[in-house]
C-alpha cells in the first residue's frame, strides 16, 4: 500500500529525483556496457541444412563441430551450407590426443590433428581445439590442495602442494614427461597450421595437467608460435581457481571459450556439473574479466541440458553480464 503523497512531498521528490538519476543513471551504464563483442555457438556433429537453419532461428551464430575425420572436401561442402544459411563452422573439436604414449601412438594423434587443421581450414574454422593427453592413476593432490611451483625455463615442476612432495614423486614425474613430450609433439604440428592458417588451440580437461593457471599459460606460451594458443573452458577450472583468475592470467592468449558451469560443495571441496548460470561460476565477473582482457569472440556451450532456446537466453544473459 502506497502511503498518501502530498503536494509538497511530491514537490521535494521531484526536485531531489533529477539528481538521484544523474547519479545512479551512469554507473547502471557503465556496469552494462562492454568494449568486447560475444558470438553464440553450440558443439554439433556434421553441419546440416537442418541443423543449423534450427539453431540460426535460436538465435545462435554458428557451431564447433566435432566432424574432424573428414577430408578437406567434405569440410568445404559444410562451409557452403554454413554460409548459405549466414552460419559459421567457427571451430574443430578434436579432443583427446595421447601425446604421452610410446612413439606409434604420439604418430597416431599427430596425424588425426594434422587431419582436423585440414579439415578446419575446409570448414571456414579459426582452430581446432585439442587436448594434449592425460595422466592419472598415482597420488596426487586433492584439487583444493594443489599449491605448484615450476621451472620457469623447462615448466618442470618443483612442487605440488605445501609440505612434503616425496609422495607425489611419480606425479611430478609424470606430469614433466607429458609437458616435455605435448609440447614437442604440438611442435610438429606447427608447420600445418601455418599452412592452412589454424590456430591448435589446447584445453586443459580435467586431465590432471597444468591445473593452475600460471602453469597452463606458461606450457601454452613455452611453444613460442602464434599458432598456439588457449582454449579456456570456464567451467573445468572452478575446482582449482576462480575462472576469473584464470582469464586474466591466460589473457590473450585465449583463442575461444567453452561456456560450462561447476556447482562447488558448500565447503568448495569437489562439485558437479550443471546447467549454465546455476552453479558456482560468478557469470558477470566473467564477463568483466573477459572485456578487460579484450576477448571478442565465441562462447560455445558445452555440458547444459537446456533447450537450444533456452541456451541463447542464458548466453544473452551471460553477454549482458548478468
């Protein structure tokens, strides 16, 4: 119930009002206005007609297609129906590589990458997205627990956690063979993203690699070619940072982003995935950090159970900052 204006309450309102907006109408702004642009995009297998007409009517801009075993020609004839329906193929998952292996297997995945990069170029694709290998099956710190210092020349690592390492020596062991032989692997690699113009972006997911974002930089920026850059996905990391820690270490570095989501426990001690906007992940310091690092480009979804409708409505709302 609205109590009884009088005229001369009213008066006093109205005078002081012009004032309030002057004040608070600016800061609203600013709080909502961004230097950096953020297109929408959906991982999808091969790019259909159908496929992408439907997602275009959602109001996506296009898709990271997890089609990467496919000839150049193949990929060119997805670019065609993309651009007919004013769609991009804007990236390549080519996941899981196994750049720790024994030399047979290292050849193996170097060829399926070298495929994908054919295969993006056919596309119309700025990358492909590629995760460098995996450890596991050895003690190692609980996520919360990881406290790392490396070697800023080799990126070995010195320690992983306060107090006594000695246990997490096969750890640290495995984690510098993977980081010695991913970056000469990704290396190799370099000579056919310079000849067809695409970035290997590599991701770091849940592989137990690399899980602070001072060494995750420091592996990707160690390669030392522009070809090489950082897929960052907002939702893996929250276990072991906050994202927004991670976008302003990585920077410019990162080349695209997969928007996903991470429920911590009450005690930030472990989680769940869930759907976008209804975990853990801070949505408007995210998108501050990734207009103050100049980041203008894709956010794909990944690992949401939303429609596709209510996938754009939740990144129009991550866009606006909320």
């Amino acid at each position: 119930m609205q109590p009884f204006l009088t005229r001369r309450t009213f008066l006093k309102a109205s005078a002081v009002a012009p004032l309030v907006l002057a004040v608070a109408g600016p800061r609203e702004t600013s709080a909502m206005s961004y230097k950096t642009s953020l297109k929408k995009a959906l991982i999808r297998g091969k790019p259909t007609e159908k496929l992408l007409t439907s997602l275009k009517a959602c109001g996506f801009d296009g898709i990271e297609t997890r089609a990467a075993d496919v000839s150049p020609a193949e990929a060119e004839a997805g670019r065609a129906v993309a651009e007919k329906i004013g769609m991009r193929v804007h990236s390549v998952l080519r996941g899981w590589m196994t750049f720790n292996g024994k030399p047979e297997e290292v050849d193996a995945t170097v060829k399926k990458a070298e495929t994908a990069l054919r295969a993006a170029k056919g596309y119309g694709a700025d990358d492909i997205l590629l995760v460098p290998c995996r450890i596991g099956g050895m003690k190692m710190p609980e996520p919360w627990e990881f406290d790392i210092a490396f070697d800023e020349t080799t990126g070995h690592l010195e320690r992983v956690a306060k107090g006594d390492n000695a246990p997490y020596a096969d750890y640290i062991k495995a984690h510098d063979h993977a980081t010695d032989t991913s970056r000469e692997a990704i290396k190799r690699l370099i000579p056919v993203a310079e000849e067809t113009g695409i970035v290997i972006a590599v991701e770091n997911v849940w592989n137990n690699l690399w899980v602070k974002p001072a060494l995750f930089k420091h592996f990707v920026a160690s390669i030392g070619s522009k070809w090489v850059q950082a897929y960052f996905d907002i939702g893996n990391h929250v276990k072991y940072a906050p994202p927004t820690e991670w976008i302003q270490t990585l920077g410019s570095l990162i080349a695209k982003c997969h928007v996903k989501d991470f429920q911590l426990k009450p005690d930030g001690h472990g989680g769940k995935f869930v759907n976008i906007r209804d975990g853990s992940v801070d949505w408007p310091a995210v998108r501050k950090a990734l207009d103050d690092v100049g980041y203008n480009g894709w956010m794909t979804v990944e690992a949401s159970k939303c429609s596709d409708e209510e996938h754009a409505r939740r990144l129009d709302l991550i866009f606006a900052g909320k």
